[in-house]
C-alpha cells in the first residue's frame, strides 16, 4: 500500500500554463519481484518472495504555450524513483526518467497536426539481471474532427535500448488510427450530469514493427544458429475498443487484442486484455477509484519454464502465465493544491494462470 501526497500549481499567465506535480509516499510490497513459485514436485514449493518495505518518490511538470494563433507548444517531464529496505529486494530498485514535446498546428477549423517526440529512460544499475531500457519515439499525427467525433491518424519511428545486452535492441516504424465518438454530456451541474451523462467510445488500431540486432532462433537448442538465417523480426497489431461513462460516477470498460507476428522462435504471440474501471465519489469528499485489469497471452510455440529431467517434457511454462491485477485507490483533498491518498494493489495469477 502507498500512501501519495500531491501539489498541483495552476496557470501563470495567460499565455502560457505551467503545472507542477510532486508525490512521495511510502508502501509494503508483499512480493516487490513479482516472482512466481514453480514446485519442483507435490512437496517442494520454494518460497522465493521477499516481502519489504519501501518508498517512492516523483517530481515533474508541464507546461503550455501560444507561439502563434494556430501554434501551441507542449512541455511535459518527470524524474520518479522507488526503492525498498531490505537488501534482498534492491534488484527491484529504479529510477525513470520521461518526458514528452509536441508542436500542434491548427491547419483548419476542424483539423489539427501534431508534431511530437516521447522518451522514456529506466535505470536499475550495472547489473546482469537488471532491466534497463530507454525507448525513444517521435511521430506525426493528423486530427480531424469526422462528425460527432475525433479521428486522429499517426506515424512514427521507435528506437528502443535494452542496456544490460544489445541483443534486444530493436528500431522500426509505428502507425496507428483511433476515432473517438462523444455522446451526451448536455449537464450545467453535478445533478444534470446524473441524468444525462456523458459516453465516450474509443476504437483503435496501432501496427509496430520490431527489427532487432540479434539473429533469429530456428530451433530451440540452437538459438541463436550457429549458420546465418537472418535477423529476428517482430511484427504486433494491436486492436482495441473502450466505452467510457461520465457522470455522477465514471464508469468505463475496455478490451484488445494483440498479435505478435515473429519471424523467430518461442516469439509469435496472441495476447487478449481486458479493463474494467469506476471511480466514485464518497461522503467527506473522499473518492474511491478501481481499476481490475486481466490478461490472457498464448504463444504459437511455448517456452518452457521447467522441464522434467526423464522425459524431457514442459512441467510449466510460459504459457501458464497471465498475470491480472486490481487496483484500489481512495483519496482526500488536503487543499487545493494537496490531495492525500491510499492505494492498494494485486496481481495474481489465478485468473486463467496454471503453476
């Protein structure tokens, strides 16, 4: 559970708006690797999690200005950390850097073009088992409003760093269209938003192509091959629908689908997920936000996690693992500019999930 505190500073001029956010809170993590335990027989079950205290901390700010009449200049970054008491959990240990710029042109009273670039950066130190990774992403996109709603239309380039070994490093280009439709809404107060809520439905697809700078595995036991067959090559499409109430409450549901189309072993997937989520609000001007996310993945060839040593055959693999989660947060205004809140999260396997 963390417990967040958070400073909102609104607009400074009228030309230009900058907001600043800062959070720290502490939390118990239960399982902070969020490790699986694999039984070696009906009487081995190794307890491998370590339960630790820790905390977390986040700075970060955007800004807003008007270079021109049609042109509006978008600055947005946050430096965040987290870290744990006990020894045994500091692999779980990371910083993250992340920002992102964007150049919006109005072309039209109803079209927009969005210029912009997203960088995220990980760092958990120089270690084997670390996941650092830093992944850099500009695009353009086309914004038009189509009847009663927005179609937006992207393009874009992706270079991805995995730092602990180059093998997945990967660049490509990415693509993606998403129309969003907005009903009702006809409310001047909160009651008039009860009896007339707002909808929203968001339907997209998005295409990346991964081309990494390892070889492509053709066979389990020779990966990478020993001869040269080219390069290991992801391609995913992902579809995906969402509809959100806005009213009294908020009240939304969503589900997608996604296809990895590998040209190398133990990598071609399908992956389903779907969300649902609510928030409320409580007497003493609390609120009350859920989110239950779950997950179903299967692989065209399964990785095998364990194997059994006569006969060779997968005891648990990767297939067996679909992690969902539900998250629960409460939270209290302190001021205007402070809210105070508490969260609780859970992961589990159990939906869908084998050992």
């Amino acid at each position: 559970m963390a417990l967040v505190a958070w400073v909102l500073i609104p607009s400074i001029s009228s030309a230009a708006t900058l907001a600043l956010r800062a959070e720290a809170g502490g939390e118990y993590d239960s399982n902070p690797g969020r490790v699986e335990t694999v039984r070696a027989d009906d009487s081995d079950e190794r307890p491998i999690a370590t339960p630790s205290p820790g905390g977390r901390a986040l700075v970060g700010g955007e800004l807003g200005a008007r270079l021109a009449t049609r042109t509006v200049l978008s600055l947005s970054g946050r430096a965040a950390g987290r870290g744990y008491t006990d020894p045994a959990a500091n692999r779980e240990q990371v910083g993250i850097l992340s920002g992102t710029a964007s150049l919006m042109q109005w072309l039209a009273s109803s079209s927009r073009l969005l210029a912009g670039v997203t960088y995220y950066d990980a760092y958990q130190g120089a270690r084997r088992d670390s996941r650092d990774f830093r992944s850099t992403s500009p695009s353009l996109s086309l914004l038009q409003q189509l009847g009663p709603g927005r179609l937006s239309l992207t393009g874009g380039y992706r270079w991805f760093v995995f730092k602990p070994t180059s093998l997945l490093n990967f660049v490509g280009p990415t693509a993606g269209a998403a129309y969003r439709l907005d009903l009702g809404g006809d409310a001047s107060s909160e009651e008039d938003a009860e009896e007339s809520p707002e909808w929203e439905l968001i339907a997209s697809l998005a295409y990346e192509r991964r081309g990494f700078d390892a070889r492509r595995c053709v066979k389990e036991n020779d990966c990478p091959p020993a001869s040269f067959q080219g390069l290991r090559q992801d391609d995913f499409t992902q579809a995906a629908l969402e509809v959100v109430r806005t009213g009294g409450f908020l009240v939304g549901a969503g589900a997608a689908f996604q296809v990895n189309a590998s040209n190398s072993l133990q990598e071609s997937s399908r992956r389903g997920l779907a969300h649902v989520q609510a928030t409320f609000l409580l007497p003493w001007a609390l609120s009350v936000a859920t989110r239950a996310e779950l997950i179903w993945t299967s692989y065209d060839q399964a990785v095998p996690l364990r194997r059994d040593p006569v006969s060779g055959l997968p005891l648990a693999s990767i297939e067996d693992e679909g992690r969902s989660t539900l998250r629960i947060e409460l939270m209290r205004p302190l001021t205007e500019q402070v809210d105070l809140s508490l969260r609780w999260i859970g992961y589990t396997n159990e939906i869908g999930g084998g050992p």
